[in-house]
C-alpha cells in the first residue's frame, strides 16, 4: 500500500494478446492514473472487455505486464489474487447479479464471503451503498424484477462493498435509456470523487463518456491510436480519431468490408462465391 | 478422401481427450474445494434440498411402479415353476442390485443433473461466475463444490428409497394381489439377500453413479457455449453422457462385484 | 428466514427417510437379523464331491440355518474338497462327531451343507474339523448308475 502516490495505479506494458489465430493486443501500453476517471475507448470488437479482464487477471496475456498498485497480476499466487481483487470492483456489462438472491443479498455477497462482519453492521454497509445508488427502496427485489439501468446501479453499489481502490465498468451506458444513462453518468462521476475511487471506463459512447472521463485512450486495431483529455482528443490531427469522437460513418474505418470489386463482383453471378 | 476421413478422425480423438482433460481438471478442483464446503454446511443444505429433496417424488413413483412391474413379471415366470415362494428374493434381488443403483442414477440425471447444467450454464452465461471471481469469490468452493457435494450424499439415500419403495410395490402386488404367501415372502428374501455383498454392494454402486452424474453435469455447465443454444445443448449431452455412462459403468461394477 | 426453516425440515426429512430405507433393506429385506458377517466360529470338512455347492451357501441343521459357507477351496494332498463354514455363536453346543452332508434344496434349488448332531459329549469349536461326511448326489453319476445296473441285469 506504501506505493508513490504519483505512480499510476495500473501500468500496462508491452500488453500482446491473441485469441487462437486472432490478434487482440499488439503491444498496448497504457496508465491509469490514481483519483481520475480514465475511459479507454475504440470500436466495438477491439477487446475493451477483454482488457478489464487482463488487468483483473482473469485472462492471461502471451506478452507483457499489466501492474496494478505495484503488483503484476500475472505473477501473483492464487491467493495474493484474490486478495488484490477485494480491492478492485468490476462492473459487468450484463450486471451479473446473482439470480438466486435479491438485491440486499447481491450488495451483502461480497461482505458475507469476506469478512466477519455481525449482522447489523452488514446491514448498515449495504443500505449506504444501496442509498448511494438510489435503490435502498428497492432492496427486496429480485434480480429478475429490475430494469437493466437498476440493475447495473445494484451490480455498482455491489462493486463498492468492500470500498476498493479501483472500479472498472465495462460498458456502463450501452442499451440504456437516456435518462438511466444520465444517471449512470452522474453516479460514476460522484462515487469517483466521493469515494476517492480510481475509475476505468471501458465504452464507445463517445458523448457520455467524453463528459466524465478526465483522460481518454482509444484503440484500434490492437494498438492504442491516440490518448489524451478529451479536449486534447478533441482537437488530434489523427484523421481516425476524428472520425471515431464525431461518430463519422467513412473516413479510415471504410464504410465497406473489404470486398472485391463492386462491378466484377455482380457480373460474377453464382460463379464468384464457389469459387 | 481416405486422408479427410482420418484427419476428421483425429480431429474428434483430440477434441474427446481434450474434454476428457478439462473434466478431470474440473473434478480435481471439486474435491479439493470439498473442505471448504465442509466449513459451510449451509451451502451444502441448500443444495441437498434441490438435488435431493426436489428428486424424491419422481423417485418414490418410480421404485414404487418398478417394485409392482417386478412382482407381477417375477410371479408370472416363477409360477412357471412352481416356485413363487422365491418372488420376494427376486424381487429385492433384482431391485438391491441392479433397479435401484442404475435407476435412480437415470432419473437423477434427467432430473437434477439436467437442472444443474442448465443453471451453471447460465450462471456462465450471465456472467455470474466470472464475477464471482472478480470479487475474490472462488466458484468452485462457493457454487460447484456444494453441488457436487450434495449430489454425491443425495445419490446413495434416494437409491436406498427406491428400493426400499420398490420391495413394498413388489410386497403389494405379489402378496395383496396374487396371493403369495406373507411368511414365504419375507423369510425367503431374508435367506438369500446378503447385507454385505447385495445391499452394500448396491449403495456403492450408487455413490460412483452419484459421482460420475454430478460429474458430468457440472462440467457440462461450466463447458457450456455461453448462449441459450449452447446451455440447452449441454444441458442434453449431461442427459445422454451421464446415460451411458451409468450403464456402462454398472456392466463394469457389477462384473467386478457379482461376478466370480 | 422461514424459508430456510423449510428447508432445513425438508432436507432434515430426506434424510431421515433414506436412513429409514437403508435400515429397512438391512433389517428387513436381507440377512442381517439372521446370521452376522464375522461374528461366530469356523469348522471346515473334507468332501469327495461337493457338486455346485458355493460360498454362501446356508449351513442348516435340522433345516434350519445356523451359518454358512465362507471358502470353498481343493486340497491337493487328499484330493478332496475343503469346506470351511462360519457357525453362529448361539449355536455353540454342537457335538464334535456332527457330520455334514451337501444335499439340493428341492430338484433345481442350490446345494447346502446340512448337519447332522452326534452324539459326543464335547462341542465343535473354532478350527473343528468335521470326519464324517456324505458327499453331494450328482444326479449324472446316479443315472449313470442305474443305466448300468439296468444293462447287467438284463445280460443275467
């Protein structure tokens, strides 16, 4: 815990990934400093959610280091782990609220499985992160009874049980309504603050996310294209960087999947997909 | 041609031994979570109450049918000889040995082993377990463990049921029904039935179909494709596999324990 | 929290009812109550033939069963059969002279061993061997038998 308070609290190096045959990072290097909210952006499939999980060591890289506090994920034992783990929170995309229990057991789980904690104390903790979120009212629900908004503010307050130094949210504003998105925003910007959290958003809504983040890296193609405030971003020369913060439909991402020749392609007829 | 055959050939020998491996990984990190388990007994009761509890109905209905259809079928060919008097060891015999073990193991699959895939598929599916995981919450002491845990104790008791049901079908029908001697019933299978080397040999048979069918079905739920498609798939394949292999296996035991 | 009141009663009843079915098939359904597994004293005898007799197979004495058979082995030096058999401790007054015949239990039933007392003042204990024995009846060898006493009595 005695770490440099400057030092950014994850330290990503020379990060290389692949899937099988499919190259997912090709020397990503990346920091996240400690108090913001950092966004990591980029086009749908450039494995933002697959970079939440390298860093909570859930996936292993085939190169590189991914540091967090001081610690490399990858080179701890099982159990100094899941002790980094109590200190880190993820927000998955889908929630991924336990189904057989409601929403006070859900935010109670984590608190249940590590600590020791009587009764009424765990009581206490889950209606003041359930109040955080605005959902002390709705603490008996079922998992099943809650709209996706709700449950992704239970799966947050869930998040912060154990206080953590770091949150990830992967995905936060996808498919919300605006005014959950709203929310959602507001929430990540005022637990970050209030908690003293350290936040890494993984998102392509350019909007919401450019509101929050205070730093912002985008990735394309393996590789980090460009990062900066989301002021700075807003002005980069890079044409794709321009083209992905104004949501552009041509630019360098082309319009069109690489495709033969339009022309040959019809006078082809049946011919041009046997062959 | 002869080369796309064997290379499909190796194909699927090297996807069957790979899923032969990741079963036993499974397995291996089942029992060494079972300690854990044993530390919070009511993970275990909870988990005795859906694979046990949940099973018993389907199980008194079926061993008390199955002891009837022996004790009407027994009584038929024994009549035959005259030795009707013998209907009670056939009918404990039969049920002891065979009926009860392989039975309970098939409707324990299409039971509670298809509801234990289905519900860790889609505990995979949701996400559940890796954010378990991502909360320091190890999956395999908090949600596998107990479950391969209670299948294990549950198998062996509702085997136990069924036959037990099963002998008071076969007293019913062989007795009530067809007028065999009480006396005759009870003392004869009382002579030829062995503590040792029938019931007992029958309970174990039942506790490595309990281990294998738990087994089976939660590796199918953890091996799942993560979509509906792919849990509704495995969720059949624990079904068949765990078919198969209950009566596979109980070929094996039953020529390693009755044989001679 | 009265669901989990439900169900622990309801487990707590599961259980109760295979411990019930188990203590069932062990006391009523097979041999418990009968003959015990180790408890009791060994005696052994040598036949001729034993026919199909098996390990297992009841011991009776005057039909009714006292123990049973726990090895069935060859003795190369007599060239007859060895029969060890357990006897339950509550028969323990059984005069050493008893002999031991294998006799079918009906035409097609399995073989056992009966004995039948002597009149000796002393008791079999662990490790008797029974002298006198009557070997089973094969039932080949019996019409075998009568064929050829058939056939010399017609040559007379």
């Amino acid at each position: 815990m005695a770490q440099d308070e400057t030092a950014p609290l994850v330290r990503i190096r020379g990060l290389r990934f692949a899937r099988g045959e499919r190259v997912i990072f090709d020397g990503v290097d990346l920091d996240i400093r400690r108090g913001g909210i950092t966004a990591i952006m980029g086009p749908s499939g450039t494995g933002k959610t697959t970079l939440l999980k390298l860093i909570g060591g859930q996936l292993r890289p085939q190169a590189g280091s991914i540091e967090v506090d001081g610690l490399d994920v990858h080179r701890l034992s099982r159990d100094k782990l899941f002790e980094l783990r109590k200190r880190m929170g993820l927000l998955f995309q889908s929630g991924a609220l336990l189904t057989d229990l409601n929403v006070f057991e859900n935010v109670a789980f984590p608190l249940r499985e590590h600590t020791r904690l009587p009764e009424s104390m765990i009581r206490d903790l889950v209606l003041m992160k359930l109040e955080a979120v605005g959902l002390r009212g709705a603490r008996a629900l079922m998992p099943s009874e809650l709209s996706g908004g709700m449950a992704r503010r239970v799966a947050l307050a869930r998040a912060i049980a154990l206080d953590p130094m770091m949150v990830m949210y992967d995905e936060p504003f996808t498919g919300q309504d605006p005014i959950s998105m709203g929310v959602l925003v507001k929430l990540i910007r005022r637990l970050n603050d209030a908690l003293s959290l350290t936040s890494i958003v993984v998102s392509h809504d350019v909007q919401e996310t450019a509101a929050i983040a205070d730093y912002i890296y985008l990735l394309s193609g393996g590789k980090v294209v460009a990062h900066g405030s989301p002021e700075e971003l807003g002005r980069a020369d890079s044409a794709w960087a321009q083209q992905f913060m104004q949501g552009l439909p041509d630019g360098p991402v082309p319009f069109h999947y690489p495709a033969a020749d339009y022309a040959t392609d019809l006078l082809a007829g049946d011919e041009g997909d046997k062959a | 041609m002869i080369l796309d055959w064997l290379q499909s050939l190796g194909q699927r020998a090297l996807s069957f031994f790979q899923r032969l491996g990741r079963g036993h990984i499974t397995l291996y990190y089942l029992l060494i979570s079972i300690p854990s388990v044993l530390m919070r007994p009511r993970l275990l009761l909870q988990q005795v109450y859906s694979v046990g509890v949940l099973t018993l109905l389907i199980i008194l209905v079926s061993g008390l049918f199955v002891g009837m259809v022996l004790g009407l079928q027994g009584y038929n060919t024994l009549a035959r000889f005259g030795a009707e008097q013998a209907l009670g060891t056939a009918v404990a015999l039969t049920l002891v040995r065979e009926m009860a073990p392989v039975v309970t193991a098939l409707l324990f699959a299409g039971r509670a082993g298809s509801a234990l895939t289905a519900e860790i598929g889609l505990m995979k599916a949701t996400e559940q377990l890796s954010g378990m995981e991502m909360m320091a919450v190890d999956p395999n002491k908090r949600v596998l463990a107990p479950r391969f845990l209670a299948g294990v104790i549950a198998m062996p008791l509702l085997a136990a049921i069924f036959a037990a049901v099963g002998v008071m079908g076969g007293y019913f029908v062989g007795v009530g029904l067809l007028g065999v001697d009480e006396g005759a019933f009870w003392s004869q299978m009382q002579a030829n039935v062995d503590l040792r080397d029938d019931v007992f040999n029958g309970i174990i048979k039942s506790m490595v179909f309990g281990v294998v069918a738990v087994w089976i079905a939660i590796y199918e739920g953890q091996d799942a494709t993560p979509t509906s498609e792919g849990v509704s798939r495995a969720t059949t394949r624990t079904v068949v596999h765990t078919s198969l292999a209950v009566l596979g296996l109980n070929f094996i035991l039953t020529a390693l324990m009755f044989g001679e | 929290m009265m669901h989990a009141r439900h169900i622990e009663i309801a487990v707590g009843a599961f259980v109760a009812a295979g411990m019930a079915a188990l203590f069932l098939l062990a006391m009523q359904v097979s041999n418990l109550s009968v003959v015990g597994g180790d408890e009791g004293y060994q005696v052994s005898a040598r036949f001729d033939n034993i026919s199909g007799l098996k390990v297992r197979a009841p011991v009776t004495v005057a039909g009714v069963r006292v123990g049973r058979v726990t090895a069935v082995e060859f003795d190369p030096n007599t060239y007859q059969a060895l029969v060890t058999m357990r006897i339950h401790p509550r028969y323990n007054q059984l005069p050493l002279d008893t002999s031991a015949s294998i006799f079918t239990s009906g035409l097609i039933g399995e073989q056992y061993v009966s004995l039948e007392p002597g009149g000796d003042m002393e008791y079999l204990t662990e490790g008797s061997e029974l002298i006198l024995t009557q070997s089973a009846l094969v039932l080949e060898q019996l019409i075998g038998q009568f064929l050829f006493s058939m056939g010399s009595g017609d040559k007379e």
